[in-house]
C-alpha cells in the first residue's frame, strides 16, 4: 500500500459499529475495504483502514467509559421484575 500512500493507516475489522463510526470521525484519513464477493455479485465491506492514533485513543476512551459504567452498576441496588400478583419475599 506503500504506491497509494495508504501505508501508515491501520485495518480496523468490520463489526463494532460504534468504534468504526468513532475512529473514523477522529481519523483525518480512512479509507473503506472491500472485497467482491462472486456469488452475490457485489462488494462486501471488510473493513476500514485509519490512522492509529485515532484507533488508540477512541479504544481508550471507550474502555474508560465501559469501566465507569460497570463501577456505576455496582454501587446501584440490583432491580428484580416482579409479575403481577406475585409477592416478593426478603430471603
């Protein structure tokens, strides 16, 4: 990829919609990888190519913002679903 200048970027695997769509906001370049696929006649994305340091720091900040929110679940009480007519008893 070195000819199309592209060889500095990063693949980023399709599937964590959230963390493309984040990465590829933070990225100055990025370019779409797409393979064809014969039996369906068309092109499949595969991924995104972007620059590491947008990759790194969008991990990052998810990571950190999973780690509140988990730290955040703990300190809240557990809520149960109770049906209708049922009556909820203290073990």
């Amino acid at each position: 990829m070195h000819c199309a200048g592209l060889a500095d970027l990063v693949f980023l695997p399709a599937g964590d919609a959230l963390l493309a769509r984040r990465a590829k906001a933070k990225s100055a370049r990025f370019a779409v990888v797409v393979r064809f696929s014969k039996s369906r006649r068309r092109y499949e994305r595969q991924g995104l190519l972007i620059e590491a340091h947008a990759l790194t720091e969008v991990e990052r900040a998810l990571n950190a913002k999973a780690a509140v929110s988990a730290a955040s679940s703990d300190r809240e009480p557990k809520r149960t679903s109770m049906k209708r007519g049922s009556v909820h008893r203290e073990p």
